[in-house]
C-alpha cells in the first residue's frame, strides 16, 4: 500500500507544479479517515482492474480546485460547477493516475486498465468504498487541503 | 450510446431488483444528460474497463435506499445508512454491473467491473463521462431509483 500512495502523491505533487504551478506539500496535520471518507468539497474518482482493482482519489477544497482551473485557463472561475474546473481536476485524476498505474505495471506487471475518471462536488459528502481497507494521505497547498486517497483488492504493492 | 450497451444495465436492475423481492419495478422516463445532477442522496458508482468502458451509477433518495437493503436483508427494518447498508448497496451495483457484463460477454464483448464506490451527501453535482450520460429511471415500491449510463463508445 505504501508504496501506491507515494506513487500516487509524488505524480500528483509533480503534475500540479507542471500544470497549474501549484506547490503540494504532506500535512501532518491530518488525522486518520474514519470508515466513510468525508470530502473536503471537490473529488474525482478513477477506478481500476487488472490483476489487482482499487481506487484512486483525489479530494480537495474547492478553492484549489478553481485555482487549478484558473492556473491552466489563464482566467478566473467563480463555482467550482463550472464545466472547466471539473475537467480540470477530472483531466489531473487522469493523468496522475495513469502515470502511477503506468510505473506499477512497469515494476510489478499487474496488468492494470483504468476506467474514465468521475467527478462531483457536494455538501457533507461521504465516499465509502464497501469491503475494501483504503488509505489516506493528508496533503496542503497554499490555496487549500488537498487528500489522496487509495483502496485496493486483491494485492500487496 | 448504442442500445446494444444499455438494454443490458436496464434489464440488469430490473433482474436484480425482482430476484431481492421488490415489487413494483417497472422503467420509468429517460433522458439524455451532458452533466448528471443528482438530487438524491446516494449515489454508487461502478465503472467498466475492457472493450466496452465507462461508469455506471445508480441513484437513490435515503428513503429508498433503506426500503430496498431491507427487502434485500429480508424484511430487517433499516432506520439509517449505517456500514452494513452501504455495503448493501455497494452490493447491489455490484449485482447489476456483474450480470450486465454476463450479458455483454455473451455478445463477445469482454468487459471487467472495478469495486463500488458509495457516495452519499446534498446536492450532488457529477460528471461521470466525458462523452454524454443517459438517465434512466426505475420507479419501485420503495421510490424511484436513477440509473445513469456514461460509455465511452
């Protein structure tokens, strides 16, 4: 699992910075998930199977979802609704993930095929992934909290 | 979005809704939807890699929700969404996405399902394909339940 989530947080580190000049740092300020996972107010979900299935999530507040978009647009958004900030993040899950999937099929030949990214803003949203331990990984930016989190089947890595 | 991909997620519901014993079950209006905006209050989400890929969502007011894990949790009163009741419905969509891949595969389609994600709040504003999302809704006994298509074909 450990080594997942760093994947995963060092290509979503790497990606911000090349896309949206956005510096992501670890919180340690962040306590551990409970069994449902309270979003921050913006998500995107990307799924997986191969030989192991799982989980990748990023989460964050809205405002580091509007700068994102703006960083990339080169304009100001205003609602988080708005078809361009979800498809920047949608696009960030995207890429992010298939970079960390593309390394761990690499090193450990796991086969694995991502399904099209999902995601959504809400209030008081809770994301559970039924039946499956997932891990958490608190993050910060200067715009706002950002959490990674990964939920996997089936496998050790 | 062919019709070929999309009979099989509806017949699937309407299958898995009649093998748990709820009564009722008949399709309701559908529409085609550029953003899926739900005003239910759970939604869980399967998505599908392979030669046919894409998410699947199934919609749910809280009423609902708790009507249907207690006619699948035979006739036990469910009063919230607790861990057992999302893990029923996370269940359900696993259900319906599993017999709908039986159904494609019998086509020469060869599909794999990813585990459920469970995603419950207010107000919920989702994109859960960048191509087009086609709703359809399943009204029950217990209420109405909104199946959302998103293929990328």
């Amino acid at each position: 699992m450990g080594e997942i989530v760093m994947l995963f947080y060092n290509s979503l580190k790497d990606m911000l910075e090349q896309m949206a000049g956005i510096n992501l740092e670890l919180d340690q300020e962040q306590g551990t998930e409970g069994p449902g996972f309270k979003s921050l107010g913006l998500s995107s979900i990307i799924t997986f199977a191969g030989r192991i299935k799982g989980r990748l999530l990023i989460d964050m507040e809205p405002a580091v979802g509007l700068q994102v978009a703006a960083n990339i647009y080169g304009q100001e958004f205003s609602n988080v609704r708005d078809p361009l900030v979800m498809a920047s993040i949608s696009e960030l899950n995207n890429i992010v993930s298939g970079d960390s999937t593309t390394q761990l099929n690499d090193r450990h030949g796991l086969g694995i095929r991502l399904a099209p990214p999902i995601v959504f803003t809400g209030s008081d949203v809770t994301i559970s992934i039924p039946k499956l331990k997932s891990q958490t990984l608190g993050c910060k930016t200067e715009f706002g909290k950002v959490k990674i989190n990964i939920a996997f089947e089936g496998g050790t890595v | 979005m062919d019709v070929r991909y999309i009979n099989p997620f509806l017949e699937a519901t309407v299958n898995v809704l009649g093998q748990f014993g709820v009564a009722d079950v008949r399709r309701g209006k559908l529409q085609k939807k550029n953003k899926m905006q739900v005003d239910l209050d759970i939604t869980s989400v399967i998505s599908l890699v392979g030669e046919v890929r894409g998410n699947i969502a199934l919609s749910l007011s809280e009423k609902t929700a708790r009507g249907i894990v207690s006619t699948m949790m035979m006739g036990m009163p469910v009063d919230t969404i607790d861990e057992i009741a999302i893990s029923a419905i996370g269940e359900f969509t696993n259900m319906v996405t599993g017999n709908a891949s039986i159904t494609l595969s019998n086509n020469n389609l060869s599909v794999d399902t990813t585990p459920p994600s469970v995603i419950s709040g207010k107000d919920i504003f989702f994109i859960i394909s960048s191509v087009e999302t086609l709703a359809i809704d399943i009204e029950t006994q217990h209420g109405k339940i909104e199946l959302n298509i998103g293929l990328e074909m």
